[in-house]
C-alpha cells in the first residue's frame, strides 16, 4: 500500500514516509527513482530534500497515479506511465545510466482501495477488475470466466497463502458453471463467505482470495523478481535501495535477493577456489527491517503491516 495526500474524497496516508527518505536520500544533488509514485506522498519528500542540481524520475503503471503526478510543476521531477520493471527503458529514455538511490513501495495503495470501482475490495460493489494499469492486461473477471479449478486453486495457495484454497476454488467454479459468469467484488466475497467454515473468519474470509488475485492479475511477484537486479545494476557505488513490503510474499524476495547479494563471497570451507577469485558482495545491509511506530499504526491503522528493508551497492 503506498500513499498519501489528498486525491478526490479520500486521504491517503504514506507509510514509513520519512524513514524512507532519510535511508534514501543521501546526496542533495543527486538523481533518485521513486518507482512507485501512487499519490507522490514519498516524491514530495524526496524533492523537499533535493537541492536545485538533484533529480527525480517517478513511475507508476497506474493512469490516474500517473495523472496525480503531472500535477507537480517542478523543474527536477518526472513522472513516467511504466511497469516499475520497465527501470531500465525509463532511465535510458532520459539519458541516465547511473542512480543514487531508488525506493520500492510495493502493494496496492489506498486510493485503488477507496475507489470502488476498481474491483480491488469487497467493500464496495464492483467489476471485478483489480487491474493496476487499466490500459492492458486482462481484468479479474476475465480470469474467473476461463480459468481451471486446479490453477485456481494453485493462485489462491500460492498468493493468497489460503489454507481452504482447494473449498473456494472449487466453489467459485461450480458457481460459474451454474450462473455462467462471476463479473462483481460482491459476488465473489459471497461465494467465499458461504463456503468457509465459521469457525475461521476473523478478518473477512474474502480478504486471502481478493489478495491472491490481485497478485495473479498484475503480476506483482514477477515484476519484483524483475525489477531488483535492474535496480541492483542502475546503482551508483554508495547507492540506496529502498523497499517497503505489506505481506511475507513480497519480503521473502526482497530479503532473499538482498541476502544473495551480500553472500555473494560465502562458500563451503575447503571450497577449491582463491580468496581473491571468490564474487565479491555488491549489497550491504544498512539497517534491521524497520516497522512502522505505534503512533503511525494508531494514526494509520493500513500501515501495521509494512516492513522497510535498505541496502546500498558496493563498489564491487
């Protein structure tokens, strides 16, 4: 979940906000990447603490984050409509090989919540959307009208981590063989409330599915195996990543990539090979994984799961 500010009725508050930018932003003239701009509760900052010489290219695969950020008049900042794992293509675009620091706020955000229309919550009645880039990509209804039971089952284990993955898949397609379609967020929370056990719902029984495919649908995982090497190899010797997670499937990769790359020179004892031909570390690990305090959960109760990880490249 990633932003702020203000945007139509809601308000939309940044996690971690300035314990991100002050593990990132460590040269006032430098050029950083916010890869996630959502309502630029983050870009904000970064350019707060830029001076004139410094530098901000800001992404985000959702149109109206993209249109929130055309709002900023200023000199030093841009803002792309691009997959986060597009880094590469958006960099080279604007004629820069090299960053100083780039933040990860991954998850969805609270404006894609609130708006109804999305189809990412079962608050709301909705199309089952749950698409980040509207512009492409097939809708979470689309999925639902042609997927098999067992593939179906898969995603919710996989992504949603739900134990009772084989009841709700099964339930969902015996449902769409009976009504020939499951197209709205209601129709789909009331097939999982209707096959869970009682005994189980705490937080709402929708809550593991929606996730699942939501992650399914934009392909969040794949993109943030993607986009951390890139990321790895646009980094200046001293260079900042920064990566806010919001659940165990996003920072089981990110703590592993970052592990791989700070271990890089760990081999077996006896291990036949020169101390001096061993791959060097190119990532050291700056700080323990940071929380958000009580007093931001207390103030933004969305924000309990969220876990900040910060690495800097070495000169290797």
């Amino acid at each position: 979940m990633n932003q702020a500010q203000h945007n139509s009725n809601h308000e939309h508050i940044t996690v971690l906000l300035h314990e991100a930018v002050e593990y990132l932003v460590l040269k006032k003239d430098g050029i950083y990447v916010d890869c996630t701009f959502g309502r630029g509760g983050h870009s904000k900052l970064i350019l707060e603490k830029l001076n004139q010489q410094g530098r901000l290219i800001a992404i985000d695969r959702d149109k109206s984050a993209y249109e929130e950020g055309l709002k900023i008049k200023d000199a030093r900042f841009e803002i792309v409509h691009a997959h986060f794992s597009e880094i590469d293509e958006v960099l080279a675009a604007k004629g820069i090989s090299k960053v100083d620091g780039v933040l990860l706020d991954l998850g969805i955000s609270s404006p894609q919540i609130d708006e109804g229309d999305r189809g990412f919550s079962f608050r709301f009645d909705a199309y089952l959307d749950m698409r980040m880039d509207q512009t492409k990509g097939v809708t979470a209804a689309e999925v639902l009208r042609n997927i098999e039971q067992k593939e179906l089952e898969k995603i919710l284990k996989e992504y949603g981590e739900e134990k009772f993955a084989r009841r709700i898949s099964t339930a969902i397609i015996k449902e769409r063989e009976e009504v020939g379609s499951i197209e709205t967020t209601k129709q789909l929370a009331k097939i999982i409330a209707d096959h869970m056990p009682k005994k189980e719902i705490g937080q709402d029984p929708a809550t593991r599915t929606f996730q699942a495919l939501r992650i399914y649908v934009n392909r969040e995982l794949e993109e943030l195996k993607e986009v951390l090497p890139k990321i790895l190899e646009r980094l200046k010797t001293g260079g900042m990543m920064v990566v806010i997670s919001f659940h165990s499937l996003e920072d089981r990769i990110v703590k592993q990539f970052i592990n791989d790359e700070k271990n890089r020179d760990t081999l077996p004892p006896n291990f036949p090979i020169r101390s001096e031909d061993l791959p060097k570390p190119r990532l050291n690990i700056v700080t323990k994984p940071i929380r958000p305090s009580v007093e931001e959960v207390k103030y933004n109760p969305r924000s309990r799961s969220g876990i900040m990880r910060v690495a800097e490249r070495t000169a290797y």
